[in-house]
C-alpha cells in the first residue's frame, strides 16, 4: 500500500469524524436585518483562512479543494499510454451503441447511505450522506468494465427507503439495475441491502442519485465519470464540476409543500447556489435560531498555464437551469452528456437538470491573477440566491485576495440549450426517417379535487406504487394495467422506432430525460412543430433536453433495448407531482429476461417493512 494512499486514507477518516461532531459553527440567533440580497455572500468578507474546515461544510468529501485529484486518461493505465481498455475503438469510428467493449474488469464500490450534518455554505442542516460524504464519492470505470455498488441503507430518524439510478446508462439487458423503485425494484428498505451490477455501456461524465422521492435534493447524488476514446486532445482532466442549487428546508418538507394545497409553496425558492458543494451564505439572512457561519468557503481549482484543461460539468440540481463560465476563458464544448460532439467555442454553457457539457479551457490568463468561475441560475427558475462562485488559481497567484475578474456578458435571452445547429455527434448515426410509432404527449397542470395541484402528461398525473414494479410485473407477463391508469404506462410492442412530440403549452421549462437511451434531438422550439428536422443526417443526441416554455421538443429513438423506461421532466418537484410515463419497450422480450433473486427479496423485504411502517407516500414516489 503506497504511503499516499495511507496518508488520504487517514486524511478522510479524520474528516469524516470531524464532521459527526460540527461544533464550530456559531448559532445566529438575531433577527433578520435589511441586507442587499444582490450580495448575500458578503464577498466583502473574504478571507480563505478564515473558511470552515472541509470536515464541516462537505463531510468526507475532497471535492472542491485544491487537494481533489485530477482524473487520469483511463483507470490502471500502464507506461503504454496508447495501451487502452477499449482497444482500437475510436470517438470517430465506433457506434457506442453496437460497439461497446466488454473488459472483463469489475469496479467495485461500497455505499452506506446515513443522515448527518453538513454546512456546505455555512447553514447548519441534516441530510443524507454517501459514506459521509457530501457530494457522494465519484464511481469512476473504463468504458466496457462492469460497475459494482453494494448499497446499504443504514437512514434512521426517521426510517426510510431508497434506490439509486445511474444517469445516462443504457442498461442494455440489464433494465432491472436502472434504480427506479415503483418501475424497475422496490425500494431497499431500512436496514437492507442491494448490489447493483451493470455495464459502464456509454463514456463520458455523468452522476448518479436517488430516485426515491425527491431524496436527492436532501443530499443523495455524486458524480460518475466512464473513461473512454478522446475527441479533443487536453493535457489535465480536473475532474466533475457539480453545479446545484441548494434548500435550506428538509426535502421532505419541501415535497409536503410542492403537494400541498398552498399555491404559493407549489415552486420552493433555492436559498442558495453550489459549486461541487460549496459556497458563502450571508447568515444575517437566518432567523430561526439555525447555526450559521459567513464566510463558509468557496470551491478552487488549479490552471497550469498554457495547458488545456478538462472540466466535466454536470447540473445535478433540483430545479435551477444553470449558466455556466469562467471569467476571461473561452469554453471549447466537446460532449453533451454521453455523446462526443465536434468541438465548437462558447463563454457561456447552458445546462438543465440532469444534463452533462464536458468543456476544455486553456489557460492563457495571467499567471499572477486568480479568475472567477461562475454559475448563475436562469431567471426562469426560481431561487434566493442565483449566484454560485468557485476560483480558478494560476500558479503566482495571490491566494488570499480575491479575484477582481469581470463576468461574460450573457445575452441569452431564453431558457433553452444551445441551438441544435451547434451540436454535431462525432460519431454520425441517421435516424429512421418514417418511425414506426409517433407519441404525442401533452404537458398540463391541475388542481384535483381536493385541491392539490397535480402536472400532468395527456391529462394524467403518475403516481407509481412501491410495492409493484412495473417491469418484474412485465417480466412475467403482466403488461396491461387498465386498474392502474395513474402508472402512465405506454405499450410501444415490437415497434423498431418510437418518435415523440412534447407539446409544452405551459409557462415552465421542463428538462425531459428518457432513461435507457440517448435521444435523437430532431428538433426543439417555441409554438408547435413544424415538420422540419434539424441535421436530419446526424441530429443531436443525448439523454435530458430542455423542453421551453411555450414549446415543443421532438425526439426519437430505435427500440432496441427491451424494459420499462421512465420518461420525466428531472425537476424534482415537477416529477413529484406526476411529470412522468413510463415507455415500456418490447414486452414480449421483457418475458425473457432472468432478472436476479435479489430483486424479489428486496420486494419480499419491502413488503415486510411496510406491512409494519406504512409508509406515507405524498407524492408520484419518484
């Protein structure tokens, strides 16, 4: 064992008994005074030795520190450089989809899910951690090896279920391992476990977080990065950068509100904008008698100049659509999440909830300046405190003065991804120009009966049921739920192409993902469709595009990989409220598939927990 892994090791477990024991944060009990909310983190206070410990704001999590490792090219790489997992398999000449290697190499990862107590912009608050960590511990695997994660639900105070879902991941001959409880398992009950076994089958960036509830808005997500062929060459790889707005409120209390019959709780405001975790907060804000410490911290980052540097992006967020930069620096996007891209340049990225942009950027800023990178929540989302700021450090910089950097003007004008035209895959696949099935699903809101306000896709509202998955009831035959029309189930059958027009005549954004594939992105914009597709030969894929207010997405995909796949808007409080259907793709080969006892127990095990804890699902579950 290599001194460096010792060292971190103790490192950690230091900080993670530091952070059972958050003694260092001041109460604020004063009243809320007037304060300039255009600066609520008091940037005029900034003093780095001054910051919380990183065993306070963040657990037992390194990112956001300037101790965070860079990531290497690939896992286990050799003094071959060009020796790779995936053998000659290239960005340029390789279908991911039909192609993908098989290792052999297993990755094994083991999670313990606990409440715990963090202040990651310096407000005191419980929530749910992954190994005490806040973000979860990063998986990292080459393209082709096999993930493994025992996961072990140790919530008390109160109990709880839970499942994780691994964004992005095809999950071909695997559906039962995407994580969706009420779909594809049951919840993991309190005290229970459950291995998850699944192909890295795409590479890139993503992140993986629980789909039970909104339990991921309460701390239940991390990163996830698949090694694999580059299409733009760089020189360091800095690693994920998470992008989250952030809620002082538990998750449960915010969902209880979302559900409630106050159409002034229906969308909870973000109190505050994260970077990897991080970020000040201005405590005279707290009236609650909540610990509360100005000046928490911000997250840093490392630029050599005259080297290239790739930053992997990802808005793992509740709500908040984000604008992403750095002060000064040009972003080179080369990916939109699992799919390579040729390269092209912006200042500013656009991301929705869910979505991924691997960006490279060249240091070619003053070795003597420090910048500042930003995230900035979009008007159209609804927040406190839109602005979230790390640093970027050259090497002569002044490490306790803060950047004096001026921002990118941002002219963009709606809540919307980057225009269709811009993006390009790398790996050019046409799709079906006459689909064998078109869906066309409308996007509405209610107010049911007992006056809760419900979304709905073609006038109904999802609600799923914990104790009946869909796909193990389609495993053995049960694909037709006429009892269940709330379980928003469309039956695709054996068609090879399933094309789907979103209409969204509302005023909200909606960021749509579709598990179990990249999506073609045909076409996207204000008003309806008109027939046109964009880059028919080579459209667009990925797996979240930003549906805009007032508008429409078209989207396609061929129908290759047999399951149940949900199909949701990811803001947490919309899915909350039904924004969900459930694609269920080739049910006669869903009979076939062998799907592992432990799927069973796990339902056995649910069935005993709740047959003594009813368990008090207020929303769609999801």
């Amino acid at each position: 064992m290599s001194l460096f892994f010792i060292l971190q090791s103790s490192l950690i477990a230091t900080i993670y008994a530091a952070a059972l024991n958050p003694t260092n944060i001041r109460p604020n009990t004063s009243p809320a005074s007037p304060v300039d909310t255009s600066d609520p983190f008091t940037l005029s206070s900034f003093n780095p030795n001054t910051w919380l410990p990183q065993s306070l704001t963040n657990g037992a999590s390194i990112l956001g520190t300037l101790q965070a490792p860079t990531l290497p090219y690939f896992l286990d790489q050799n003094s071959n450089a060009n020796n790779f997992p995936w053998g000659s398999r290239t960005a340029q000449n390789t279908n991911p989809y039909t192609q993908s290697p098989t290792t052999g190499q297993v990755r094994s990862y083991d999670f313990t899910i606990k409440r715990g107590t963090i202040a990651p912009d310096g407000y005191q608050k419980d929530v749910m951690l992954i190994n005490g960590q806040f973000p979860g511990p990063t998986i990292e695997a080459n393209w082709g090896d096999t993930i493994e994660v025992n996961v072990h639900n140790e919530v008390t105070g109160p109990e709880e279920g839970t499942a994780l879902h691994w964004h992005g991941l095809l999950q071909k001959d695997t559906p039962w391992e995407d994580g969706v409880p009420a779909v594809e398992q049951c919840p993991i009950p309190p005290g229970k476990s459950l291995q998850y076994s699944f192909k890295a089958d795409l590479y890139g960036t993503s992140w993986y977080h629980s789909h039970y509830s909104a339990q991921y808005a309460g701390g239940l997500f991390g990163p996830m990065i698949i090694y694999g062929p580059e299409n733009v060459k760089y020189d360091i790889d800095l690693g994920p950068v998470l992008l989250t707005d952030y809620f002082h409120p538990q998750y449960y209390d915010l969902v209880e509100n979302v559900m409630g019959t106050n159409p002034a709780l229906f969308t909870p405001k973000s109190d505050n904008n994260l970077i990897n975790g991080k970020m000040n907060y201005n405590c005279s804000l707290v009236t609650d008698g909540t610990p509360c410490q100005d000046n928490a911290g911000l997250s840093t980052f490392r630029f050599v100049p005259g080297k290239k540097h790739r930053l992997r992006l990802i808005n793992a967020g509740a709500e908040a659509l984000q604008y992403f930069s750095i002060d000064g620096h040009t972003l080179t996007v080369i990916a939109n999440d699992f799919v390579p891209i040729q390269p092209y340049q912006t200042e500013i990225v656009t991301l929705g909830i869910g979505q991924r942009t691997d960006v490279i950027v060249e240091a070619n800023g003053n070795v003597k300046e420090s910048y500042w990178m930003r995230s900035t929540i979009a008007s159209c989302s609804f927040t406190y405190q839109p602005d979230a700021l790390a640093i970027v450090y050259y090497p002569q910089a002044n490490y306790n003065s803060q950047p004096t950097s001026t921002a990118w003007n941002n002219t963009k004008t709606t809540c919307a991804n980057d225009p269709l035209t811009s993006t390009t895959p790398y790996f050019p696949i046409t799709p079906a120009p006459n689909p064998a099935t078109t869906i066309t699903l409308t996007i509405g809101s209610t107010i049911n009966a007992t006056g809760h306000k419900l979304w709905t896709m073609n006038g109904e509202s999802y609600r799923g049921d914990y104790n009946a998955p869909v796909l193990l009831l389609a495993n053995t035959g049960n694909d037709s739920y006429p009892y269940s029309p709330e379980w928003n189930v469309y039956n695709t059958g054996s068609n090879s192409s399933i094309r789907f027009i979103i209409n969204n005549p509302t005023g909200a954004v909606h960021p749509m993902h579709l598990h179990g594939h990249n999506m073609f992105v045909l076409n996207e914009g204000v008003g309806t469709w008109d027939g046109t597709v964009v880059n028919p030969q080579n459209p667009q894929r990925r797996d979240v595009q930003v549906l805009q207010k007032q508008g429409y997405i078209v989207v396609q995909i061929d129908a290759d990989n047999p399951g149940v796949w949900p199909f949701h808007c990811h803001i947490a409080w919309h899915v909350s409220a039904g924004l969900y259907i459930n694609v269920m793709e080739r049910p006669k080969d869903i009979r076939n598939y062998d799907i592992p006892q432990a799927w069973a127990q796990t339902c056995r095990d649910w069935a005993a927990f709740t047959g003594q804890d009813v368990v008090d699902q207020i929303d769609s579950g999801l």
